[in-house]
C-alpha cells in the first residue's frame, strides 16, 4: 500500500473531561452522541463538580484517530448543556486515578499469594469472612487490570471499578 503526503493515523486512547449542566438528560446525550457514530466509550465517570450540584464533570476514555477525536470533541461542544470539552491526553500532563473494589474467594492454601499480592499493589482490605477478602484498589488503570488478573489465579470472585477520575497538572482549571 503507497501512502503520500498523510501519514497513516493511529488509534490511541484518549481521555476526555467534559463540564456540564447537572440536568436530567445530559449524560444521555453525551453517551447518545458516541453510540450513534459507532465511537466506543472504554470508561465513563459523571459526578457534580460544584457544592450546590448545578455542573457535573463526565470524564469519558475513548480510542481513536486524532481525526475522530477532534471530531468527538466537536460534536460535545454543540451540545447544548456542554459547557467546556478538554482533552487530557493531549493537553500534557494529568493525574488519573480508578477506585476498584475487589472480592476474592480463597481457599487457606491461596491466602499468603493473596496478601502478597493485595501488599505489592496496596490494596487495603475492607471486607473479610472465613474464606474470602474484598479489596480496595486506588491507581491507574493499568495497576488496576494487573491486580484483577493475579487475583484471578487466587480465587477472583467479583469486580467492580468505579471508572477514570482524571485532572489537568498545574493550577489551571477546566
């Protein structure tokens, strides 16, 4: 295959803050907008950003080309209650950030692998019985799948993620 001028564009993965009118209907439409045109949303977080709850913050993780990318954030900005659209990933540094709870049936023989490994990740235990633990896990999502898939060999059990909480570096805000 010949290409010329245009460089082939790679997919990445992208993460997008997105500031909104705390309303009825708005995440609906955010996540309508990427459902529609076949763009896949790998996590998706909403919470208000405000202590009176008006606005919320929707930090949505999507792979694409930077082509779609600019395409997203365009189609979110003519949303009506989308106030402002950032795009982390390309806006420099950032911190991001994945709570996972996570519960693990362990027979006794399995238990020293399960704290060796909850101790190597620092993950807390929030819950235990007899023969099972529920973990606490903060840190990216790459730290997050790891731990998930050692805890598979001991014993996983349930899974659950609270998605990406994600901030720009430095004082500026979105």
């Amino acid at each position: 295959m010949h290409h010329t001028h245009k460089e082939i564009e790679l997919a990445a993965r992208h993460t997008l803050s997105i500031i909104v009118d705390n309303e009825a209907g708005v995440l609906a439409r955010v996540i309508g907008l990427f459902s529609g045109r076949g763009y896949n949303i790998e996590n998706l977080t909403v919470a208000p950003v405000d202590l009176e709850g008006t606005e919320s913050r929707i930090t949505v993780v999507t792979i694409g080309t930077p082509h779609v990318i600019e395409q997203i954030k365009a189609q979110l900005e003519r949303l009506v209650p989308v106030h402002r659209v950032a795009d982390l990933t390309e806006n420099g540094p950032h911190v991001e950030r994945e709570l996972a709870l996570v519960k693990v049936h362990c027979a006794s023989e399995h238990q020293p692998a399960a704290m060796r490994i909850a101790k190597a990740f620092r993950a807390k235990i929030v819950d235990s019985t007899l023969d099972s633990y529920i973990f606490e896990l903060t840190g990216k999502t790459e730290k997050t799948k790891a731990f998930i898939e050692l805890m598979m060999d001991v014993g996983l059990v349930e899974v659950v993620r609270t998605g990406v909480a994600a901030l720009t570096r430095g004082t500026d805000a979105l």
